[in-house]
C-alpha cells in the first residue's frame, strides 16, 4: 500500500486521513471468502422435529443403521432414537453416574460409569440396553472410544491408554506421558490419537490449558507429539480411516478452527472458521473421511454453499479431506448457547443428526418422539436434489454482522452460482446484476460464492427485497430488514481496526498511535448523507459532504464492577473522499482513556429513532491498554 498517496483533509492539520480507492478495495477483499470448487456433495434435511432437553454436556451418536444414541450425563439417562426419528426404541435410566459413551457401527453401546470414584467401570449394553454384556474396572477413565470390531479404548488420568476387546478384557496397555483430556482412534483401531493438556502451573491464577495432541506411531510404542499451528483449547479429535487426525476447537479467545494431520503428525489442512467465540461446537466423520462441524455466529455472517435456509445463528459446515468446503448450511430455527450447543452425530451408513437449541422461529416438520422443548433435532441425509438456496446471506461488508440494511452501506452477499468462479474486482456487472426492490446496486466485487455491493440509498423501511441475478439466471430473493443505519467499521481480523495514525503509517500492536494524536478508521452504514450523491459515485474533495446523523466512539470502562461508558467526539466524521459513497472515514484523538482490558471501542450513530452501535474494534495507544 503506498501510504504517501494518503492526502489530508481541510482543518486537521498533519493527518493524510483517507485511503486511495484502490487500498481500500484491498482491505475490502481481505473480507472476501471465497469458497474453493468442491466435488459433487450436496446434504438434504429429511425431516425436524421437536428434541429432548439437553445441556452442555450432552452426547450422541448414531450407528450404522441410522439410530441415535442420545446421553443426558447430567440425569444419567440413555436414549436411542429409531432412524425414521418417530420412535423412541429404548430409554434407559442408567444405575450409576456416567461421564462418556461410544457407539459401534452395530449399535453396541459402552460407558463409562463411576468415573468419579476408584472403582470407575467401562461397560458394554445389551442391543435393547437392559443388560450390562461385560464391566472392567479401570481407574481414571477420562475419555473413551471403540473401533468397528467392538473394541473399546479408555484413556486415563494417570498415563494410559487401555485397550479392551470385544469381551471386555484388557488386552493392551500404551503408557503416555500426559494428562489426556480426550481419545479417538480409527474405525479399525490401529491408529489412535489422544488429546492433552499443554499448561502452566494449574494453581496459576494465569493458567491456559492449550492442547496438543499424541500420536501412536507405526510401531506402536512410541508416541509422536503434534502441536497445531492454531493452538485450540479442548477440542473435539477424530481419527479417518487413513490415519488422519482431525482437531476442532477454539483458542482462548474464541477462534475456532479445523486442522487436519496424517499418521506422521504432518499438516494436511489448517483453517481458521468462523465464529463469534461464544459457544462451542461439535465434530464427527463420515465413512469417507469428511469432516462435519458445527457452530454458532450469532449475528457473525458467513459464506454459505448449498444452504438449506437463509442466515441465522446455528450451522453446519462439510469438508473434504483435502480441505475443500463440501457444503456450510444454516439450520433454520437452531440456535445456542454455552449452555446448549449444537451437537453432531453421523452414521456410517450416511445419516447426519444436529441437536440444538431452538430459537423462536423453529417449526418441526414432523410430529416426533419428543414433546415441545427449547431444543431441535435436525435429520439430514446426502440428497443431489435437495432445494438449496443460492443467495443465502447478507452481512455488512466491513464487520460481518448480518442485521438490517441501510442504505449506502457496503454489503457482502454470501452464496453460491452468484458470479463467474475467479472473482473480480469491478464497477462493471461481470455479468452479475444486484437489486434492492429492482433497483441496481454498484458492484465493487463479484465472485461465485461472494459478491459485494453498495446499497442504494433509496431503500426504506420496513424492509428490501435483494435478488442476484449471474448470466440471466436468477437467484432466491431474500427479503431484509431496513435501518436508519446500520455502522460497520472495517478490521483486519474482526478484532483490530484498519486504522491510520497521524503520520499516515498504520495503527497496530507494535506501532501504537502517540498520546493525543489522531487516528484514522473507516465505517460504512452510517446513513444517508447531505448532498445526495448518486448511487455508486466517488465522493468529491470538494465540496465535501457530511453524514446526516451525528457520530462518537463509545468507550467501554467500569466503575468498580459495574461497566459503564465514555464518548469522545469525532474529529471528523464523514463520507471519506474518492471512496464510494457509503464509505465514511472517522477521525478521532487518541488520548489517554480508561483501561478497558479486553473491551472495544465502538462507533455509535445517532438516528432520530435512537442510537445505534457498531461492531467492537480495537485500536492501539502508546502508554495505554487496547481500546
């Protein structure tokens, strides 16, 4: 980027404050996520219906038959779910506390029992769940598998892994130097991975459990340790049939990410995945070695390919083994929270089950075996003819929330067969039409499963029709809410801000901005601004407009514990010269302010029918915390 084509703006003194067009498009398509071509791959929804309670620490699993196996640890209950999911087959109120299940490809249901106290058990069901088929006491069962010939693998907390075969009895032990916290291994049981703990001292008021990963190599004694490039903490851990370990899970501070590594610990795929960071979600496999995954966004978009609904809160996504997006799927009225994540399980014979929390659009299907709860249960199944949505998301193009349109903002349209396969960066159509109630919106940016627009400043409440069409063919309309504004201010990471210092360098950790100086932030969504310019026009210098409504940066702090709120004024706010109009750039000093820790900053807008906030970002002060 050539910082010295920064130029400044009449009345602030030294500051160069808006970014050449060209720049800023750059940083726009660090937003752009494109999706690579997949091979043929398309999931259906056969049916939903109503779920049993469930908390955080649920389990389920599904046979080769299509059944689910359903464990509420919490009230040590048992359910399997007959395939059609109208039948409860068997409910079990189990004898003992249990901490973990595994289900073969035949049904056979193990446990661990107890593990609590010394005398913790592994045990094997009957196929009607009435009878304990055999019961081995290991001590310190913390994590529990089972390959395809019905031997179990118990990992323990005092260095072991323990093998069981089909009759219950101890036929192999694998001493490891690690605390495990989790423990999966192949469908034919040669390959086993286990999760441990990668900490400081655990009475360290700054303990961080991290997590690396054991694996047991070709000669079967020794163990090769795997630490992933993005360091998660208590992942979910899969073994493919090849060999391949696959890791699921966030850092500390909430990014997630699927990482995937053959037998030698070497990385076949790392990929960070979206999400807000507030709730967990769950990892399974398929026959053939494709990855399912769960998550959460909350209002966080994300690019969609063969949604089955249009973007709300719970998803699902598939990959390949190479690393490939097969499908990412919203489910339609799921929903989460730390309390109740959405749990995956997939049969080997190709049935997909979610459980998730419901939200309040949720409408089943079908009656089920289940009574109305606050929880969903979604069936899929792989289907080529399954009525999938191409446009299935709209999300501010600088902080990805998916909230109501205004007009002049820049959005990101997510979804598939939108635009030619390598994307483009144009004014021009490139074949590809946007309309907002018939009326054409700019294109800054066209792709298949992406395309960014600028909304036409004629949209109005209550809401907008939005339609794609690519080489005369059209999409799905989506129907979206209308705002006043709608502020998104552009990051690099969905954390800190693009943002420019005084001296035209760019803000960042390692180069904060001095005290008292001026820093520079872009915004869209802003609202309308006076004079009217044409959609898609470049602002002029001169004369400059202004945003209608009023513009602060809302500080976070606390009062002792009760958090609180500062407002400092913009320097300048408004539409950022030779940008698209709807682009707004924001100047403001950076002064000393109230450690906020973790907090962000936010930029607030000022409507005649209330304020409303932006996204949270993160500048950097010399001598202070983030803001």
């Amino acid at each position: 980027m050539d910082l010295d084509a920064f130029s400044a703006v009449p009345g602030v003194p030294g500051l160069r404050p808006y970014m050449p067009r060209s720049a800023l498009v750059c940083f726009l398509l660090l937003n752009c996520a494109a999706l690579a071509p997949a091979a043929d791959f398309r999931l259906g929804l056969d049916h939903t219906q109503w779920g049993p309670a469930i908390a955080a620490n649920e389990q389920i699993a599904a046979d080769n038959a299509g059944a689910l196996y359903i464990l509420d640890i919490s009230a040590s209950s048992l359910t399997k779910l007959a395939a059609d999911g109208t039948t409860i087959l068997w409910q079990q109120n189990l004898a003992s506390p249990v901490s973990a299940m595994a289900v073969d490809p035949n049904g056979g249901v193990y446990l661990i029992a107890d593990a609590t106290v010394p005398s913790a058990v592994v045990e094997k069901l009957s196929a009607n769940s009435a009878t304990v088929m055999w019961k081995t006491a290991i001590e310190g069962s913390v994590s529990l598998a089972v390959d395809d010939s019905g031997r179990a693998f118990v990992a323990t907390n005092n260095g072991l892994v323990i093998r069981l075969n089909a009759s219950g009895a101890i036929d192999a032990t694998f001493p490891i130097a690690a605390r495990p916290i989790s423990l999966a291994v192949s469908p034919s049981g040669s390959d086993i991975a286990v999760g441990t703990y990668v900490a400081h001292n655990p009475y360290d008021s700054l303990f961080v459990q991290t997590y690396a990963f054991l694996r047991l190599g070709p000669d079967q004694t020794n163990w090769i340790t795997v630490r992933p490039p993005l360091a998660p903490v208590n992942p979910g851990l899969s073994v493919a049939a090849n060999g391949d370990a696959i890791v699921y899970g966030s850092d500390a501070p909430g990014h997630w990410s699927l990482q995937r590594f053959d037998r030698t610990g070497n990385v076949v795929f790392s990929k960070s995945v979206p999400s807000n960071g507030q709730a967990p979600g769950n990892l399974a496999l398929n026959a053939a070695g494709n990855a399912y995954i769960t998550g959460y966004t909350g209002v966080f978009g994300i690019p969609t390919k063969d949604t089955l609904a249009p973007c709300g809160s719970t998803w699902m996504s598939v990959y390949a083994p190479g690393g490939t997006v097969l499908q990412t799927t919203f489910l339609p009225g799921a929903t989460s929270t730390t309390q109740a994540y959405p749990f995956i399980a997939v049969g080997q014979g190709g049935a997909v089950f979610v459980l998730s929390q419901a939200d309040t659009t949720f409408t089943p299907t079908q009656n089920g075996a289940f009574p109305q709860s606050a929880t969903a249960l979604f069936n899929l199944s792989q289907n080529a003819d399954a009525k999938i949505l191409p446009l299935g998301c709209v999300a501010n193009a600088y902080s990805f929330n998916t909230g109501p349109v205004a007009g002049g903002e820049m959005v990101a349209l997510y979804g598939n067969d939108l635009g030619p396969a390598q994307g483009v960066q144009t004014t021009a159509t490139a074949g590809v039409q946007v309309t907002f109630d018939g009326v054409p919106a700019p294109l800054q940016w066209v792709q298949d499963s992406q395309v960014n627009a600028a909304v036409p400043f004629s949209v109005a409440d209550p809401a907008t029709q939005i339609c794609v069409t690519y080489n005369s063919a059209n999409s799905n309309c989506l129907t979206w809410p209308v705002a006043a504004a709608a502020p998104g201010v552009l990051t690099w990471d969905g954390t800190n801000a693009v943002a420019v210092n005084q001296d035209g360098t760019l803000n960042s950790a390692s180069n904060p901005a001095p005290q008292d100086s001026i820093v520079a932030i872009f915004a869209t969504g802003l609202g309308p601004i006076n004079a009217p310019l044409p959609d898609g026009s470049l602002v002029p210098v001169s004369p400059l407009p202004v945003n209608a409504y009023p513009v602060t940066i809302g500080v976070p702090f606390h009062i002792g514990f009760v958090p609180a709120m500062s407002y400092l004024p913009a320097d300048y706010a408004g539409p950022a010269p030779l940008q698209i109009a709807g682009t707004s750039q924001i100047n403001f000093h950076a002064s000393y302010m109230p450690a906020t820790g973790t907090d962000s900053l936010y930029v607030e807008v000022k409507t005649s029918t209330g304020t409303i906030q932006s996204n949270g970002f993160r500048i950097y002060v010399a001598g202070t915390a983030s803001h």
